[in-house]
C-alpha cells in the first residue's frame, strides 16, 4: 500500500469516464513504443477503478484521485 496524493492539471476540458495509465517513454530511453506497459479503467465519483472528487475537467485546473483500485487476476 502506498500514501500520498495524486493529483494533475487539466490538459482538455471535458467529464472523465476513463483512464490511461503507461508506461513513461522517456523512462525507457526515449523509445516511441506501442508495447510498454498500460492499464486503462474507469473514472466516476464513485464506485469506479478511479474516483475523483469532481469529474468535470476544466484546462490548467487541478484535480485530485480521491480513490484508486486495481485488481489484477492471479496467474
């Protein structure tokens, strides 16, 4: 379990229903790749993979995750 606040700035303005977590190219060299890692899920006020207090994004405006979840299956 990891603390702390995970937070970013709007770059579009819109409602979230989804995500996109990957993998930061630059990390990785600098490589443009269509197979490093990524997890996609859903965003809502609650009962999501993601929860926001607030899912209307507005550019330059900062936003929270309230909540995140991510179950992976056992191998």
């Amino acid at each position: 379990s990891k603390s702390g606040v995970w937070s970013m700035n709007g770059v579009a303005a819109g409602t979230a229903g989804w995500f996109r977590l990957k993998t930061n190219a630059e990390a990785v060299g600098g490589i443009l790749s269509t197979t490093l890692a990524r997890l996609d899920g859903s965003v809502a006020v609650s009962g999501a993979d993601m929860n926001l207090s607030n899912i209307v994004i507005a550019i330059g405006a900062p936003t929270t995750v309230d909540s995140f979840t991510w179950t992976q299956p056992a191998a």
